[in-house]
C-alpha cells in the first residue's frame, strides 16, 4: 500500500511541476491545487499508517497499535491553508484574465 501511494504522490508532483512551469495562469493555479494534495498525500505516506491501527479516542479498552492523530491533524491544516491559498489564486487568475484579456503571460501587453 505504501508503494501504490509513493507512486501515486510522484505522479502528483510530476503532474504539478508541469503545470507550475507553464505560462497559462489556470493552469499555474491548478498545478498549486494538485501539488498541495500531493504534499498531504506525502505526509500521510511518511507518517507511516500501522495495518489495522486503532482510533486513539473511541475504546478504552482496545488492544493493538493505536494510530497516530498528528500526521491527520497536520494534513487537516494543510487542507484550509490550501483551500484559502487556492481561492486566491484563482481570484488573481480572473482578476487578471479581466485586465489583461488573456491567460497567456507570454501574450499579455504590460502597461
């Protein structure tokens, strides 16, 4: 499982980093949108998920590995900083396909 997940997050990154390097801005701000997911998929990926782990907070009396809640509390932050930052991202996206006519940075005339 831990194998399918590293290569589902270096597809992710991948993906991301093609997308960040092109001129378009929708397609800068996508490639932020999947490169903050790849990130949390990495920290759930390192944080190193035990088979079968116990919620730390539902029994008192359960026996086996407990999970571990920081790596999810970490990934739980890291999704509304991205959902925040995405937002703004694609406000300055629309924003500047209204002033500027086009998405294409390499097209667009600078006053």
């Amino acid at each position: 499982m831990i194998g399918l997940s590293a290569i589902v997050t270096g597809v992710l990154f991948a993906a991301s980093m093609y997308l960040l390097l092109s001129r378009n801005v929708q397609r800068v701000a996508i490639g932020f949108i999947i490169l903050s997911n790849g990130v949390n998929l990495l920290v759930l990926t390192a944080s190193g998920l035990p088979e079968r782990a116990i919620p730390p907070l539902i029994a008192a009396n359960a026996e086996g590995v407990y999970a571990d809640p920081l790596p999810q509390a970490f990934i739980l932050t890291a999704i509304v900083i991205g959902l925040g930052t995405a937002a703004f991202l694609l406000a300055m996206a629309a924003r500047t396909h209204r002033e500027l006519g086009t998405d294409e940075l390499q097209e667009a005339e600078w006053e």
